[in-house]
C-alpha cells in the first residue's frame, strides 16, 4: 500500500515561523502537496439571491485566502465554484478548494457516482481538463463498516483519476482511522483529518495520534462559534488585550502555532479580513500554556452535538 501525498503547510498569506517545522518536515522520495494553512469555511452560508456566499468568497480571495472548504452538506458548491472559476486575478492552480461527503450507501459503485457528482458542482465540468478538488473528505463516520470501507474506496478511486489530488477525513476517532488498515486499497494514512479543536475543546490524544502519522489537523470551529466570549476576565481576553488583537484573532494564531488548518468561518467581508491579520504577531510560551489551560476535559467543550456522544 502507498503513502498518501502529504499535504505541507504553506499559504499565500505570510508563512508563519511559529509552526513545527518538525511536524511537517518533507521526506525524500514521497510527493508532497501543499495546503494552505488559513482557510475560509463556508458553513451555513446558503445559496442567496443577494449572493452572500459568493461575496464572501471574494473578500477571502481579496484578503489573501487561497483556501475555501464546504461540503455537499453546505449546499453552496457552485457558488464556491463560479468564484473560482471566474475570478480574473487567479488561476484554478492558485485556489485550494476542499468538500465533503457523509452519504454511504454501503455499495462502492453507487457511493463514487455521487461523490463524483459531489467533486463536478464544486470544480466544474470543463471538457478542456478533467475536472478536480484539492482535497475531498468524508464528512463524519459512516455508521457501518460496510459503509465506512465503500465510501472510502470510492474516494481512492477519484484519487486515482485525478479527481481527487487528495483525500482524507473529518471528525474521525483513531479507532477509525485504525480500522481503515484494514480496507484502504491505496490510500493510508488519510491525508486530513479536519476536527473540531479549539482551546477549550483540545482533543489532544487524537492531535497528538494524527500528528504522530503525517495527518494534518484542519480546525474546524476554531473560534468555539464565539461560546466563550463573554467571559471578560479569561486568559483570552489578557491575551487579545496585550497584543492589541480581537479574540478571534488570537485564537486563530493559536490554532496555527498549534500546527493545525485553521478553518473560521464568516460571511462577512470585515470579518473576513479581520481572521487573516493574525501574521504580525506570535504568541509566547506563556500565552501558549494559558490558553491550554482553557480546555474543559473530555467533551465538556465540544460545541457540535456529535463530538458530545
């Protein structure tokens, strides 16, 4: 079985310094692909006449972003699409795009005709080139095994014909990252892991699991969907305070010298801008630990249902 192509971490926002050069360093003789480490996540922002979803794309892309992450789920593939497609200022090489799929039927064949139409709304269908994302998950856990194994060769199967330039997971456990040995035909260790981790909601035996296999953590929800923000008197508070940063932004920052993706999302333009000035500043030892501090054990912090089970 061959290794994945690991995905590198870089951006076209300024590299930061603080990343674990370790965590990511490069092996001679395996192909690397690089993904950006500041992503606009999409969710929730539904396809509108106003063209919310597709003004928010665009502010992304004129902050600096080159990476924008939703899913069949969201609903707002050919909005993500056309944005990509049609922007004068960057080519399709330039612009990392990720979605994701949770529907199994339990049967391959079925289970790769949908997630190829998954791919086709958010890259196109270009007769000129084959038509491709940057990075395809499966959404969450199917709920079989049976399931899980056909919905991930289906995935493999994309990859292979390059549909798929990489593939990988989200809100998976280690035990099924382990169970996949024992049916990935091509493709193992997944590429991504895309979680939800914040500082309050860590999860580091599975952080420190992915890490220890070349799977890069994207951080979904890295701002807890701002649950946590009113309590004036925390470590982050102090933290944003000193540094002359919002919440947001520090905790972005820690999210990034922690070695994950960071993934916040927003649809508003300012916002949107706002998530992307978290390069001019580093946070300490100190500051590290503090907002470490913060995690609640266990679920506690969790804001999504599913990471309560």
């Amino acid at each position: 079985m061959s290794k994945h192509p690991a995905l590198g971490i870089t951006s076209s926002l300024p590299l930061i310094t603080a990343t674990n050069p370790d965590k990511h360093s490069e092996e001679p003789g395996r192909e690397y692909r690089r993904i950006p480490i500041l992503g606009l996540g999409v969710y929730r922002i539904k396809p509108s006449p106003d063209g919310v979803c597709q003004a928010a794309c665009r502010a992304a892309l004129e902050a600096g972003y080159r990476h924008i992450d939703t899913a069949r789920l969201y609903r707002n593939e050919p909005q993500v699409c056309r944005i990509s497609t049609t922007d004068r200022t960057l080519s399709r090489k330039d612009i990392f795009l990720t979605t994701k799929i949770r529907e199994s039927t339990g049967d391959e064949e079925r289970d790769y005709k949908t997630a190829l139409k998954c791919v086709e709304r958010l890259a196109g269908t270009a007769e000129s080139c084959v038509p491709y994302v940057d990075l395809l998950l499966i959404h969450q856990p199917p709920s079989t095994l049976q399931a899980r194994k056909a919905l991930w060769h289906a995935l493999e199967r994309l990859q292979r014909e390059g549909r798929a330039r990489s593939i990988g997971v989200s809100n998976y456990r280690i035990e099924h990252i382990e169970e996949m040995k024992t049916y990935a035909r091509n493709t193992w260790p997944p590429c991504v892991n895309q979680i939800e981790v914040h500082p309050w909601f860590q999860q580091a035996e599975l952080t420190e699991y992915c890490a220890s296999h070349g799977i890069v953590v994207e951080a979904f929800a890295p701002l807890a969907q701002g649950k946590y923000f009113v309590d004036n008197k925390s470590a982050l508070v102090r933290i944003a305070r000193k540094h002359g940063k919002t919440r947001a932004q520090v905790l972005i920052r820690w999210s990034l010298q922690k070695g994950f993706v960071a993934l916040p999302k927003s649809s508003r333009p300012e916002r949107i801008r706002e998530n992307a000035d978290v390069f001019d500043f580093e946070l300490d030892g100190a500051e590290m630990s503090a907002l470490g501090g913060l995690d609640h054990g266990g679920t506690a912090g969790a804001t999504y249902k599913w990471n309560k089970a």
